[in-house]
C-alpha cells in the first residue's frame, strides 16, 4: 500500500513541477480576468470619434422623414463618439428610380447602409428595407444602431398619427419589479439583481466545468507520464519494485491529486473574484462534498481508461484514435448542459447519470442546478458509478499488466480481449 | 536453500515457445552466469523471476519463497532496456528507487552519496538524467538497482554499453559482491566476461538448458581436442599422422587438433620419437568454443 503512495507522491510533485503545467495552471484564469479588463475597458474609453455611418433614407412620407432626421439629430448629440450621417434620396423623380439611384451609390462605397421606408408605415402595413453592400464586421453594431434609431423613429410617428402621448404610454408600461430572496431567519433578505440570476444559471456549469477540467485535462498528464515511461523503458525496472497494479493506482492518485489542487485553487479564485465584484455565490456543503467524491470516483474511472489505452499505445499519436470514443461521453454533457440545468429532473439528465463516465458532471449539475435530489438518485447513481470504476480498473489493470511490456505494433482489439480473458 | 529456483518453467507468446521448460538451481553467495544466443529465453526468464511476467507453467522461488511475494524487496533487478525518468536529477533517481524499495530516510541520507561516489557520478548529481553520457546512465541504473544492497542481485546483459574502464568497474563490484556473500545473477552473451566472472554457468538454447555446472565441470565435460606444441625442426610429419586431424600454425607454435578419441599422450610419445619437444600443452576448451560447438550444433541437427 505505502508503494502506492510513493508512486503517487512523485507522480503528484513531477507533474506540478513542470513548466508547461504551471502555466496552463495560471493561463486560463490569467486570460479570464485579461479579457473581462479588456472588454471593460474598450466599452468605456473609445480611441476617438469613428467615422460616421453615412445612411442613405428614401421616404415618401414628408413627416416621416421629419421624424428620422429629428432622430438621427439627437442620436448624434447623445452619441458624439459614433454620428451616423443622414443622406436623403427623394423619393419623386423618375429615371432612373430613386432606389436604383440609393443602391448603386452603395455598391460605389458612397453609402454605407441604404434604407427605403415602403408602404404606409404610419399606419400598420409598411416595411423597412435595409441594404448594405460588403458589411464589414467592424460596421455591424453601427448597422444595428441604424436600425434601432430608425424603428424608434417610425414608432414615435406612428404615436404622433394616432395622437397618443409617448409619455403617457411609458408612465402605463412602467412597472417596477424587485426580485427578494429571503435568508434562514427573519429579516434576512437579499436584493437580487438580473446579473444575479445569471449566477445562478452558470454555477451549476461552473462546477460542471471544473470537474470536466479536472477530469479530462488531468487525462492528458496521465497518458504522457504512461508513454513516457514505456519510451524510455524506465517501466521494467519499477515493475521489479512494485506490481503493475501499484503503479497504476499510484499513477492514478498522484495526478488525481494534482486534478483536485487545480480544481481547488480555481474555484477559489472564481469565488473570490465573484464575491469581490459583489455577486454572492451560495453553495452547499453537500455540493461540495458530493462533488468531491464524484470528482474523485469519476477521475479513477476516466484515468483507469486512460491507462489502459496509454499502455497499448507507443506514441501520443496513437492514443488519440482510441480516445476519441472516450472523450465523446465527456462532450456529452458539455453540450447538452443548457437543457440538463433547466430541466435537472428531466429524462435526459436522468438517463445520463447512469452512464458511468458521464456521472459525475451530470450529477454535479443536477446538484447544483436543483438541489431536491431525490436520495435514492444520488444513492443509486454512486453505486453506478462505483460499478464502473471496479470494472475499468479491474480491466484496465489486465491491459495495464500485459500492455506495458509491449513494443512495436499496437495489439488489435481480439487481442486484447484475449488479454481480459486471462487469469 | 537455494537463491532462486526454477522448476520446468514453461512461457510462451503465442505460437513462440520462450522458455521451454527450465529448472536452474543458483546457489546463494555466487556469481551464476546466464548464457545463451540471441533469442534464447534469457531476459524472459529473468522478468518471471522478477514476476513482470508470470510463467504458463512450472514454478519460481526466491530464497524458497513464491516470486510473487514480497521476498522481491531483498531483490535487485537491471532490465536489458535502459531506461530512468529524464528529468530527475541524478540523485532523486537513486532516492526515488530506494524509497520505492522501502529504505528510510536515514538510510537514503548514507547509502545515496556513497554509492554517486563509487560509480564516479558525485560530480553530477544534481544534473538531470538526460544530461548523462550512455555509460554514466547505465551505472546510474546500476546503483538504483543496488541501492539498498539487495541479497540477490540480477542484471540482465550488465556489460553491454560500457567502456572498458567502466566494465573493469562493474566487474570489480561484482567481485566485492561475491566477498560480501550475495548472490550475482547475470546474463550475457560475451563468454569471456562469464569466464572470468562466473562460479556457476548455465547455457541455455531455445529456452532450455544445454548445460550447466562450474566452469570446471563444464570444461572437463568437453575435453579440447586441441593441443599446442612447439618442436625444434620441421614439423611437417605432423599432418602424417593418423591421430591428427588438422594443423594450423599459431605463432611459433603449431594448433593441432586430434582426432575424435585420439589420446593426446600419444601424440605426444610419436612426437618424442620424431623430433624434440620443446613445449606440450593441453588446451583448455574456452568456453566460447563450448558454446559454438554446443549451440551451433544444436542448430545443425535441426535442419
């Protein structure tokens, strides 16, 4: 046993040494925050005035076209940074027709979006056409901005014909919502605000997310350290020492250890940003507790699998057209996450947490999402997923066992079924 | 008791039958030479004894206890394959093998220094393993394997890779081994280094045993049918005589091989009686020559 520990000390202190872990260690939350400052930043300093959006308007209506002008004037007094630039194009004359006019003036690079007002818009037949030429991406929240100026345009006149208030209007539609959750005990309540319940949303995937993280991105350190150690055929002289099945548990402790510091440091920086920007995260301690375990029982499970691919295989290479199939059990729930968190009772979710592989991140996110789990549920779905461990250890160690000491072509699927065969 | 024992172990892969039902008996406190062609079961054998692989049949003690068990922490094992984890320091590596072997930290803190110092690598033991030459990664290995002075000691081609200044080294650390009473279990294909290292000697082929014994018991076993001489005066009559086979010159001396149950004593009364003896020796069969004649006659008959 204490050979076991030995093997996963030096596994766990190997990994974390490396450069290439400390960095991906520090690179995601590094790009994290990097891109919530940059995004913040470049919502709030622009470099300067852009240049303006020159928008071409046909209008039959006179009053209209009051209107729109009147719109784009106080667009561009409250949006100095971003004018558009009104170009009216009549909609009287006859050759050639004041539309055909408006889009070759578009495809010459003389407008940057052509909008004709057709029908009777004051009324509630009538369309607006927008027409623009080779968009480029930087244009596109301009072109949106176009089209929310004018549709407000059109509303406004359309309240002028009818001789309502706008004002009047707002004051009837006002209707001020505050969203209160209460605490344990009385006098205990908390103001939640919309960005709150977008928390609430993604801590569920949040914690999906890391045990996914810690999972799958533990399974590549695995199935290096295995190569590696056939490769340089280092694998002989410890098996003298330690029993194939030693080598592989400690293997599989040490780099789930690694796997949980990484998931620990993580969720601590998550929560501390989140709390020092003033979202309030509760979670359970049985989420964490029931996380913990499922992290651990879901990381022996994929990590046994691993081993016993790795040790087939010669190279890297060759790993990965066996791991395809694995890692699509993984992917399972990374897509599927939207429905499994609205629905965590649901037939999906229920199916999928008794498919071993996917169990841990499933019930994570059903933990999270809901936290009235049925106890059976949670009962059943460890015993599931114990089951799965035993069988893939108990494989993979006969895999394990043979596989290591094999050089040269990779055995086919008959042979190592014979492999399991064995006694 | 022995120090290990081998009782009609029988292994194969597949269609390829590798070790074909061996018994070796090797005796504790000698240096037993494991000899054999290319191809002929000898590093399979040595994994069964270190229980990496298990045997179909047949049965393996170690100091009369199963191989399985944990009599193998009082074992030493040097795969063929070379090979340590690139990136430790020199001296983690040694660390990491005695840990693994159950050594205390104590014991590490004595055993590692006087061991870097033995094999010449204290000078370099905070390098990393890849920065090594060949040789110092093979004495490297060397002492992970002795590190914590196992009773039984088994290496598996130990010579392969050295030069000859680190050969005279690992030869003379076997030798001190020997003095201090362990058992030394190699296996090579070099006859000369068997010759000069080994008490005990099995020869094995196609995965089993062709012959085994002390050097002595195999060498009288095959008696040489080669004699030196050195005459004054021409020697020619030699080809003449119905006791001789073959003449080569070797030097100032003449190789003569005698016929199959020719007596060497009557060689030597003819040569008394032609010219004058000036020296008359009985070659002792190398055991090189044992092993050609023993396995490349193997391979005749089966064709």
């Amino acid at each position: 046993m204490w050979k076991i520990g030995r093997v996963a000390q030096r596994e766990f202190l190997d990994t974390v040494k490396t450069k290439t872990f400390l960095l991906s260690l520090l690179s995601i939350p590094v790009l994290v925050v990097a891109i919530i400052l940059l995004s913040r930043k470049m919502i709030t300093s622009e470099a300067g005035p852009r240049p303006p959006v020159r928008v071409g308007v046909t209008s039959s209506s006179e009053e209209m076209f009051a209107r729109i002008a009147a719109a784009f004037a106080a667009h561009n007094e409250s949006h100095p940074q971003s004018p558009l630039a009104l170009r009216p194009l009549p909609a009287d004359g006859n050759e050639p027709s004041p539309q055909e006019t408006g889009k070759e003036k578009l495809r010459q690079g003389g407008l940057d979006v052509y909008v004709v007002l057709e029908g009777d818009l004051e009324g509630k037949d009538g369309t607006l056409y927008f027409y623009t030429y080779q968009t480029k991406a930087s244009q596109l929240d301009a072109l949106g901005t176009v089209e929310r100026v004018l549709r407000d345009a059109v509303i406004d006149r359309r309240y002028q014909a009818r001789g309502i208030d706008r004002a009047v209007f707002q004051e009837i539609q006002s209707v001020p919502i505050r969203r209160i959750e209460l605490g344990q005990e009385q006098g205990h309540e908390k103001e939640q605000s919309r960005g709150q319940q977008a928390v609430r949303m993604m801590v569920p995937f949040a914690f999906m997310y890391l045990i996914f993280i810690g999972i799958v991105g533990m399974g590549q350190h695995m199935i290096s350290s295995i190569i590696e150690e056939k490769n340089s055929r280092i694998v002989e002289m410890l098996l003298s020492v330690v029993s194939p099945f030693q080598l592989m548990a400690g293997k599989i402790l040490g780099l789930a250890g690694v796997g949980l510091a990484v998931m620990v440091l993580w969720g601590v920086a998550a929560y501390g940003a989140a709390t020092r920007q003033g979202i309030e995260i509760d979670i359970s301690t049985d989420l964490l507790v029931f996380g913990l375990l499922y992290y651990i029982l879901g990381f022996v499970l994929f990590s046994a699998l691993l081993a016993g691919v790795g040790s087939i295989c010669n190279t890297i290479k060759e790993t990965q057209s066996l791991m395809m199939p694995i890692m699509m059990v993984f992917i399972i729930p990374m897509i599927a996450w939207p429905a499994l968190a609205r629905d965590p009772n649901g037939d999906l979710a229920r199916v999928l947490s008794y498919v071993p592989p996917a169990t841990p991140m499933i019930m994570v996110l059903r933990l999270a999402s809901s936290p009235d789990i049925w106890w059976g549920e949670i009962a059943l779905s460890f015993l599931v997923l114990a089951g799965g461990v035993l069988v893939a250890i108990w494989a993979a160690g006969k895999i394990f066992r043979t596989g290591i000491l094999m050089y040269g072509k990779r055995p086919g699927p008959r042979e190592v079924l014979r492999w399991l065969r064995e006694k | 008791m022995h120090a290990i024992e081998l009782e009609h172990v029988c292994k194969s892969f597949g269609p390829v039958q590798a070790v074909d039902g061996l018994t070796v008996h090797v005796p504790p406190g000698c240096v037993y030479g494991f000899l054999g062609p290319n191809g002929a079961g000898k590093t399979t054998t040595l994994r069964m004894i270190m229980d990496i692989i298990r045997p179909d049949r047949g049965e393996i003690r170690l100091f009369g206890e199963p191989a399985s068990s944990s009599v193998r922490s009082r074992v030493g094992y040097m795969p063929e394959e070379r090979g340590l984890y690139r990136k430790m320091t020199v001296s983690a590596v040694l660390r990491y093998f005695g840990l693994l072997k159950g050594m205390t930290a104590e014991q590490l803190g004595r055993q590692v220094p006087a061991w870097l110092k033995r094999i010449d690598l204290a000078e370099h033991s905070r390098k990393k393993v890849e920065e090594l030459s060949r040789g110092m990664h093979q004495k490297l290995q060397f002492a992970a394997t002795v590190i914590n002075d196992p009773e039984l000691v088994i290496l598996d081609e130990p010579f392969s890779g050295l030069d000859p200044v680190n050969q005279d080294l690992l030869r003379e650390i076997i030798d001190g081994m020997r003095e201090e009473g362990r058992t030394v279990l190699f296996s090579t294909h070099v006859m000369h280094e068997a010759e000069r290292l080994c008490d005990f000697i099995v020869l094995i082929n196609k995965g089993a045993v062709v012959v085994d014994g002390t050097l002595d018991e195999i060498r009288a076993g095959h008696e040489s049918r080669t004699v030196s001489v050195e005459l004054e005066g021409d020697g020619a009559f030699l080809r003449r005589l119905p006791l001789v086979a073959a003449v080569k010159p070797d030097g100032r001396r003449l190789d003569v091989t005698l016929q199959e149950g020719a007596d060497p004593q009557d060689l030597l009364k003819a040569l008394v009686e032609r010219a004058r003896v000036r020296a008359f020796e009985i070659k002792q069969p190398s055991l090189h020559e044992i092993f050609v004649r023993l396995v490349g006659g193997a391979h005749v008959e089966d064709r």
